[in-house]
C-alpha cells in the first residue's frame, strides 16, 4: 500500500465544506483504504496510482484542481505529530 498526500485548489472554496465533500466522497472508493485529514491536506492510503486516485476525483468534481503525490518517509521533511508520522511511515488500511 502506498500513502499519498491530496491537496486541491482551496482558494475556490473558503467555507471547508468541500473539503468535507472530498472526505465523504474518498469514503466511497473502496481502494482508499484509509485516510488521515491534518490542516491543508489529505493522507491517503491506497493501492491505486496517483492518475487513478486524479481520474475518480476528477470525474467527481471536474472544476477542482487536486494534486496527489506519493510520500515516502525517506524523502519526506515537515513538523508533524507522531501520529501523522505513524500514518505515512506505516501505510496499513483503517480495518488493521
């Protein structure tokens, strides 16, 4: 599994209900197996690619600019809690 940081073009949206409209919708795609929301951006856990995660949010919100990147904790720097770290560094389904 690969964990993946999602961000989007917040600047079309000041109210945050669309990005509680991505978290709802990230909920529906069944090879999201996991995500953990922090302020700004989305960590996600799956087994899809970027352009497949990029196609569903696309096809869902087509006026939405996303970015999603793969993260790999040797290649990674920022100040986070532990369990952020945790997240990135184990990338495991919510079931685990």
């Amino acid at each position: 599994m690969i964990c993946y940081l999602l961000t989007w073009d917040r600047l079309k949206n000041t109210t945050g209900e669309r990005r509680q409209e991505i978290l709802d919708f990230l909920d529906t795609i069944p090879e999201i197996v996991n995500w953990r929301a922090t302020t700004g951006i989305i960590l996600l856990v799956s087994e899809l690619t970027a352009d497949e995660i990029i196609d569903k949010l696309h096809e869902k919100f087509p006026k939405l600019g996303f970015i999603v990147a793969p993260v790999n904790i040797d290649d990674v720097q920022g100040i986070a809690n532990k369990e952020t770290w945790d997240f990135i560094r184990y990338p495991k389904s919510a079931n685990d």
